[in-house]
C-alpha cells in the first residue's frame, strides 16, 4: 500500500495521544503511590514540576537540533523515549528500593519524549501539501484531548477491574500508542517548512514585534487551558463540595471532551471565521467561563464554567500556530519550537497562579474572598485563585483584538488593490 498524506496526519494525531499519556497517567496513580509507598506530595508535586521543566527544556534545546537530524529521526527519537519511559515506569519500582527514584527516571524520558513530539509534530503536519492548514491544526490537536479523555476513562476501567494495585501492567498497555506511532512515522512520507519558505534567521525572527505578540498569546493560552484543567477536579471536590467520581468525569474529563468538540469545530470553521476572530472570540469566552465558575450561584453551573473553560481553550493553541505560520512564513522549526516553549511556561505558571493566590487567601483566613463568597475558607481560597486567572485571557485579547482589527484592515487593501 502506497503511503501518502493522510498516513502522515494519521501518524502525527496518535503522537498527540502520546502527549496525553505523559501528561496524564502517572498523576492518576499519585494517591496509591502516596498511600501504598509512603512518597510525599511534595515529591509528587515535584515530578510534575519536573515533567513540565524537561519539556520546556526540550522545546528550547530542540530548536538547535531538529532541522539539523531531520523531521524524521527527532520524531523517532520521541517517540521511543516516551516508549522506554512507559517500559521503565513499569519495571523500575518492582526493582528499585526507592520509588521515588524508580519514578524520577521514566518521568524525565516521558518528559524529553513529550516535549520534543510538542516541537517537531505541528511543523510536520503544516508542511503536509494543502491550502486549509488551520482546519488540519485543528484536528490535529483535538486528538491531545480524546487522549486526555481516553487515558482517564480507560483507566479507570482498568482500576476497576483488575485493582489499582496491579498498576504496573497498565503503563506497558498504553505502549502500544507511541509503537504503532513509530512503525507509521518510520514509513510515511514527510515534507520540511523550508523547502517551500525561505528560512527566516533567528536573530530576524525575534526582531518582529508580531512574533513576540505571537509568543505572548501561546503563554495566555497554556496558563488559561492548564490552570482550569489542573484545579477542575479539586474544585469540583473542594470547592462545589461534589464527590470525586462526579467531580472528575464532570469537571477534568468533561473539560476534555469539550475542548476536543471545540478543536473538531475549529478545524471545520476556522477558515471561514478567520483565525484572528476565531482567537478574539475564544479569549473572551474563557474569561467569561471562568467568572462562571466562580459566581455561578449552583454547583452544576459552576461546574459548567469548568467545561467551557475547555471549549474555550480549544482554538488557542493550534490558532496561534496557524497564525504564525501565516503571518510568518520561513519561521521554521526554530518558531514551533519557541511557540511551544512560550505555551508549556503557560502551562506550568497558569496552574501555579492559582495555587500561590489560594495559599494566600488560606494563610489570610480568607479574607475579603470568605465575605464575597459567604462559604469556606478552602472554598474561598480556590474561588479567588481561578478569578484572578480569568485575568490571563482577559490579557491575551489586547493582543488578539489589534491582530484581528490588522487583518480586516489588510484584507480591505487587498480587496482595494
């Protein structure tokens, strides 16, 4: 069978799923590790840090690196990372004496795995011959959110129904992704950004006002999708005081599908809305679905500003890359790979927003946010971190609105000309 474009799209979106089961298998197992092997949440917490540090540290480095080993070889090079780091997480611990370290191995090769599928996936996929680039992104990055949805759902199933105990073999299962991810990317045709754009130099790309309001956008949209995703479940629990069955499948799992649906919708109507509209609108609604959380005056309206929260988020990432793409051709990986930087920082300081407001409002005994919200102080705290996230897209649209109000003004010279 001839392998064309479409094996090369199919390969690039089950690399997405990879992406999702770094990002979200091992916290699923966080409790039974601090239950059955007595490791800290502070040590967790730090295996997250670490994930989210080493990618960062992989989208920087990368950009060095990738164009010179070629598309192919670095997805390969992820791709087997991300296998190994699996096959590690499951043999280590029943080798090692301390988990903790059993632990800290597989999660730096998931992490440089992840990281570097992050850079090297979207400029393969944009290089794909085609004119409707932003409804391929689209697409593409819809299958980071039926990963997040697969890998919470089945799962649980496989907690249910052969004990969380019996972990280990579960990591070994969710190999069969990145394998069959490598077997395609071995064989499917690939093209490169720069063998139809002229190759901007870096120095010149980061001289460009619009890449820097670029970068700025990719930091709002990880910090408004990761502080919403992280703290959903906790604040189902905590916060609207729902059980934690109901508060995962309602709040994390839920804000999932939904930015999946809204990626699907993108993909189908971007074009045709424009991308810039298409950011301005998605900004505004994600601060909008994050004051509904917090003022909603019933827990399931609440837990509905979570969701949308999702939706919200869905168009940001891949529009940005898409916009970039446009408004900058000849970027090349070294822009993917700075894009992906700016939006893995967001990531990582949106959910730590919310904390470090929460841990505040805590120590104040709640403060003003106990009288505003009348409930308890944990309550309070969480409320008072998630409004002043609903800052960070509220940020993001004075970026995104004189980008939008730049585009009608070009496309009424060209209509002119």
């Amino acid at each position: 069978m001839k392998l064309n474009q479409k094996h090369t799209v199919a390969a690039a979106c089950l690399s997405y799923v990879v992406q999702a089961i770094v990002n979200n298998l091992l916290p699923l197992l966080f409790a039974h590790f601090s239950g059955n092997y007595g490791i800290s949440l502070v040590r967790l917490s730090l295996l997250i840090a670490l994930n989210f540090g080493i990618q960062i540290a992989t989208d920087l480095l990368s950009a060095l690196f990738v164009d010179k080993i070629g598309y192919r070889r670095a997805v390969l090079l992820a791709l087997f990372s991300a296998t190994a780091g699996l096959i590690l997480l499951a043999a280590l611990p029943r080798l090692m004496e301390d988990t903790f370290l059993a632990l800290l191995f597989p999660t730096i090769l998931t992490a440089f795995g992840g990281g570097l599928l992050e850079v090297v996936v979207s400029p393969i996929v944009e290089a794909v011959p085609g004119e409707k680039k932003p409804a391929l992104m689209g697409f593409l990055h819809s299958f980071y959110c039926w990963g997040q949805a697969a890998v919470i759902l089945l799962s649980t199933l496989y907690f249910r129904a052969f004990g969380i105990e019996n972990w280990i073999w579960l990591p070994l299962l969710w190999t069969v992704v990145p394998i069959v991810g490598a077997l395609l990317f071995a064989f499917v045709p690939i093209w490169s950004l720069n063998e139809t754009n002229e190759r901007v130099p870096l120095g010149k790309l980061l001289s460009r006002k619009l890449f820097w309001a670029l970068i700025l956008l990719m930091l709002c949209s990880g910090a408004s999708e990761l502080a919403m995703a992280q703290w959903a479940s906790l604040f189902a629990e905590v916060g609207l005081s729902l059980p934690k069955a109901v508060g995962d499948l309602l709040g994390p799992c839920a804000f999932a599908l939904l930015m999946g649906i809204g990626r699907l919708l993108y993909s189908k109507f971007g074009m045709r809305v424009g991308i810039e509209r298409y950011l301005v609108c998605s900004f505004a609604l994600s601060a909008i679905s994050y004051l509904l959380a917090v003022f909603a005056p019933h827990p399931f309206l609440s837990l509905l500003g979570c969701a949308l929260c999702g939706f919200a988020a869905a168009p940001m990432w891949p529009g940005t890359y898409s916009l970039g793409a446009k408004r900058m051709p000849g970027g090349g990986t070294a822009m993917f790979a700075l894009f992906a930087l700016a939006g893995d920082l967001g990531c990582t300081l949106g959910p730590d927003l919310v904390g470090v407001i929460s841990d505040r409002v805590i120590a104040a005994g709640g403060g003003t946010f106990l009288s505003l919200f009348g409930e308890t102080v944990g309550t309070a705290a969480l409320k008072a971190g998630l409004l002043f996230t609903a800052l960070i897209p509220a940020t993001a649209l004075l970026v995104a609105v004189p980008l939008l109000i730049r585009a009608k003004k070009d496309t009424k010279d060209e209509k002119a000309g």
